[in-house]
C-alpha cells in the first residue's frame, strides 16, 4: 500500500498551527523560524533557524514540530537546523506583527524601540529594563495608562 505524501502546502498550514513555546500567541512560520520544508525522496525535511543561537526553547520548538508532523502521519521526518543566515526579526510575518500587538507585546521596530503602547496606543512609552519574561524582549510601560508591557527586540 502506497500512501500518498501530503503537499509542501499542506505541510506549511499544519506547521502554521504550531505556537511558539514562549509567545502561544503567534505560529512558528508567524515568527519566521521555519526556513524550509521539502521532500528528499520520502523524507520530509524541515529547517529551522532558531531566534538566537542559545535560545533556550529550541528543544522544545523541535519537539513541537515532530509531534505535531507525526500526528498528521509523517514518519520519516528530519529536522535541520540553520543557523546562517542569522534569524533577523524582519522574519516576522506580519500577521505575526499583528498578533503580538492584539496580544501585547509591541512588535519589534528599526527605532529600536516601540512606537506607541500596545493596550492604549499612547505614544508615552518608556524603557523599565532591557530585559523582559524571555531574552528576546525588553521590558517597557507607558506613562499615559501606567501598564507595563513586553518590547520584542529588533534583532
């Protein structure tokens, strides 16, 4: 018995439903972590670029991704990892962009430095720490409704 191999496609909408571990809010391929997805011969081979070389949700990243494939009923799989070119946040989909502000945490912008506050669009925003719940965000609140918020460094 022959069994069909699902398309790139596919493949692409199922890994579009996998949450990054540390921002559930937005998808692996919403992060831009996903470089690759193709078939080598029966295998289905997926590379990822972590945000940063010592990022330490990778492991989980590439458990999510195996049993999220598995679970559709690809066997063979590898996972590749990619590390150049370095993961940039210009990967950022923009509906990712989007839905880290719906979620808030004010996506990441060239100025180094977020544009307006991501609950009441104030543009009174100051810097608390540069370091905020993971190593890609900064720490920020707005002095207009007083709420501190996450900044995802522009990397």
């Amino acid at each position: 018995m022959v069994i069909e191999k699902p398309s790139l496609e596919t493949v692409w909408d199922w890994l579009s439903a996998v949450p990054d571990p540390e921002i559930p809010v937005i998808s692996l391929t919403d992060l831009g972590i996903i470089r690759d997805v193709a078939w080598e011969d029966d295998t289905l081979v997926v590379t990822v670029t972590p945000t940063y070389s010592g990022c330490p949700a990778t492991s989980i990243i590439n458990l999510d991704i195996e049993t999220a494939l598995r679970a559709r009923g690809i066997e063979k799989l590898t996972l590749k990892r990619q590390l150049s070119p370095a993961w940039s946040t210009d990967w950022l989909s923009d509906t990712g962009r989007a839905k880290l502000e719906a979620y808030g945490i004010a996506p990441p912008q060239p100025a180094g430095g977020p544009q307006h506050c991501p609950l009441c669009k104030s543009t009174a925003v100051e810097k608390i720490s540069q370091f905020g719940s993971t190593p890609c965000k900064a720490q920020w609140r707005c002095q207009d409704c007083l709420e501190p918020f996450d900044y995802f460094k522009c990397i």
